[in-house]
C-alpha cells in the first residue's frame, strides 16, 4: 500500500453508476506513472449526488487501462492527512 497522495487537476471521469464502461482520461504522464506505482491519485467528482459519495474518486490501473473507483475509507483517511498536512 502506498502512502503517496496525489490530486488530478488534469483528469477526467468518463462513465457513472450503473454504466457498464468506466474510464479516466487526461492524466498528466506523472499521474499516470504514479498510478502505476501503485500511489492514491484522486480526481473530484462533479457528480457525486448521492449523501454515501465523497465528491472524489480514486484511479486505479489494470490491464493497460485507466478506471476509477469510489474511495476506501482507508483512502479517505491518508486523502484527509495528506490535506491536513498540506501548506497553505
């Protein structure tokens, strides 16, 4: 598990709910690789509209393809530290 935490100013959420294809588009080449590596890249949700969504979600990688996922509450709590540690 990775304890690097990255924000996407760059990526896009394609797909939502129930829809059968879900993708990110857009990530910067450092994005990509840290996905790769296995590190926490979240991107905001525009759409979250359900009161059990966090307004973000989180890239993970597999077979070659980008998708995006709903946080764990572990990635909730190292998104949460890395933004209480951030500098202002």
């Amino acid at each position: 598990m990775s304890r690097f935490v990255i924000v996407s100013d760059t990526g896009v959420i394609h797909g939502v709910g129930t829809a059968p294809f879900k993708w990110v588009s857009g990530l910067s080449d450092s994005e990509r690789e840290a996905v790769q590596r296995g590190d926490r890249v979240f991107i905001r949700n525009p759409q979250a509209s359900h009161w059990t969504q966090s307004g973000w979600k989180i890239v993970k990688y597999r077979s070659g393809k980008y998708f995006h996922r709903e946080p764990s509450p572990a990635d909730v709590v190292a998104f949460n530290h890395h933004y209480n540690r951030r500098e202002v």
